[in-house]
C-alpha cells in the first residue's frame, strides 16, 4: 500500500506520474492509518490523489483526527475518483457534527463504484447515519 511518508517523497517532487505508477505498483490501495494528519498532510493527500485519481482503487484512512477542513479536502479529490470500490474511514474521530456530516455525505453520493463502506467507530450514531 501507499503510505503517507510515500506521498510526501512524491509531493515533494511535484511528479504525478510517478504518484500514478505507485500506486499502480500498489494495486491501487492508500493506506492512511494512525497518523496525525496536519493541514500539509492533507494537501499532500490531496495532491496525489488528484495525480492518481484513475489508479486508486481503495483508501483506508483509520486511526487518524480527521479534522472538518481536512475532511473536506479529501471529499473534494475522491468525488473525482471514479475508480474508487472500497473507503475505509474507522476511528477517525467524531464525525456526527455538522461541519463533517455535510462533505462526508456530499462524497457518498458521488463515488459510482463503491462497493465497500466502513465508517465504524466514528461518532455517528443512528442520527448521523441517517442523515448519510
């Protein structure tokens, strides 16, 4: 899997092709798991997620305080991501409020083909499920 520190080896260069071809190499899978995440960090994820919106296949972001700002970034990139099948965000605090709920359901009705979900352990309780 693509990895946070790999990313930023990538940012850093401003070199989409070869964002492409790691996550080519890596069957397409981001995996984001407890780290804490800055405003760079998001940007950085942000950026090559854009570079690879076409080879990314599956994100796994757990165990990381999503903030609503850096929510909102990653919602902004993945609707553009069409090849995405599995999003995994579990344990990534609470996310039932307002300023989260809103990017987190504006994504969910924009990823085609999704296949798998996970949003466990997050603070959404019945009432922000609903509003998903």
């Amino acid at each position: 899997p693509v990895n946070l520190r790999a990313l930023h080896c990538v940012f850093e260069a401003q070199n989409g092709q070869r964002c492409r071809e790691l996550f080519s190499k890596a069957d397409g899978l981001l995996d984001i798991s407890n780290e804490t995440l800055t405003s760079l960090d998001y940007y950085v994820i942000g950026y090559c997620m854009e570079s690879a919106s076409d080879t990314v296949r599956s994100i796994k972001l757990e165990g990381c305080r999503l903030t609503a700002e850096g929510l909102d970034i990653i919602a902004q990139k993945l609707t553009r991501m069409e090849n995405v099948k599995m999003l995994n965000i579990i344990r990534c605090g609470d996310l039932g409020h307002e300023d989260t709920l809103l990017p987190l359901k504006n994504l969910l009705h924009k990823l085609p083909n999704l296949e798998s979900l996970d949003l466990s352990r997050n603070g959404l309780g019945a009432e922000g499920m609903k509003e998903l």
